[in-house]
C-alpha cells in the first residue's frame, strides 16, 4: 500500500499526468495541442492503457504525433509516465479517467485514432454494456474522432470479439471495417507496428491466437497508418 500511495504521490507531481486535483484537468477539452503539446500533430489515444504500452511504443516511433494513454487506475498509469519521463518523450501524455466520459475532455474531431489493445472482456452477459466495445461507448469514440478516423482493437478474447463485430455491423457509420482471428498468420500482422503488450506477450506463449480489427468511421483513410 505504501508503494501505491508513493506512486499516487509521483503522479502528482508530474507534468505527464493529467488527473483530478490538477488545475488542468477539467480545461483540455479541444486544447490538447495548446497547453500541453504546444503542436499541430494529430492525437491518437490509447484507451484502458493499462502501463501505456502502446502509447510508449508508437511515440517512440512515431515523434510527430502526439498520444495519450487513457485509464482509470493511477497506479497502473504510473509506470507509463516513468518510461515517458526516462525516454523523453514530450508528445506523451496520460489521463487519468473514465473513459465513458471522453468527450468531457476531448473536443469533437479533436482525435486522429484510437487504440483498444486487450480491453477487459467483461464475460458475463449483464456486463456487456461495461465493455469498452459496447454500443454506448462506440457513440462517444464517434464524436471525438475526426471524420474517417481510424480504430483499432486486439484481444485473445473471442466472445468480445465477436460481440464486437456484431455490434459494429449493426452501424451505419462503420466504414473499412477489417478483421482477423488470428493477428500473426494475416495480412495484418506488421500492422501494429510490432508493439506487444504484457497480456499479449502471455496469451502468445499459452498458444492462443490474437484477435484483431480496424475500421474507420465516416470517411474512409489509410487504414494501416495511426
């Protein structure tokens, strides 16, 4: 408990995260660029990022554009900003929030791209509405994307899988929609640009394959690129 408080402590102290208790933190709506990045560069977040592998990963190779690791948990974001901090990595930030309420934070159109790498399945049935696919959540991606922004989804799990593709082909606004139940013996298999995460690294080395979509909403782009 000490080590968790002491990383709460950490996190406040430092500018990579923006969380509640922060004078910032209820301001960045539509201001991303202004009073944190001070750039154009598009924004990719990376929703439930956990340690922020793969906000980490593209940012080091992906310098003009800016990323944001999103999660509710201040002790996993923790270690995410320290690799930011020790790689210096000025075009990483994490939120600390529910992502439910991404549009209190981020202005229509405000968001080139979203990842969703392993998202909690949620398996029981009444907690499909909990699940980071699920349709409620899908509207709030849709409003701050820009038109033809791209999304991106990896699980080992083949229940949210296909409770994914059910729910985004039962849209009208779902464009370029490809998938994949097996990440690695697919035409997509360099399409993550080689980032693995601690959960996928462990599904991998049990034999289960990676489940893997994109699709963009609106106007189609360059499905393969954030």
């Amino acid at each position: 408990m000490r080590k968790k408080q002491q990383r709460f402590v950490d996190n406040a102290q430092c500018p990579h995260v923006i969380e509640p208790g922060k004078p910032s933190y209820h301001h960045m709506q539509g201001a991303w660029r202004t009073r944190y990045f001070h750039n154009s560069h598009p924004i990719v977040l990376e929703l439930g990022c956990g340690q922020g592998a793969y906000t980490i990963g593209l940012a080091q190779q992906l310098p003009k554009t800016n990323f944001i690791g999103v999660d509710v948990k201040g002790a996993r974001l923790w270690a995410g900003r320290k690799l930011a901090t020790v790689h210096k990595l000025p075009h990483v930030a994490f939120l600390r929030a529910n992502i439910m309420h991404m549009d209190h934070f981020f202005a229509p159109h405000e968001v080139h791209a979203i990842y969703l790498p392993f998202p909690d399945p949620r398996p029981k049935g009444r907690d499909a509405k909990r699940r980071l696919t699920s349709p409620r959540f899908w509207d709030v991606y849709r409003k701050i994307l820009q038109p033809g922004g791209n999304v991106y989804l990896k699980t080992d799990n083949m229940t949210l899988f296909l409770y994914t593709l059910d729910v985004l082909r039962d849209r009208e606004d779902v464009q370029a929609l490809h998938h994949t139940e097996d990440l690695y013996r697919s035409d997509f298999a360099t399409a993550h640009y080689g980032i693995q995460t601690d959960y996928e690294k462990r599904y991998l080395a049990q034999g289960i394959a990676i489940k893997y979509l994109q699709f963009s909403f609106g106007k189609s782009v360059d499905t393969k690129r954030p």
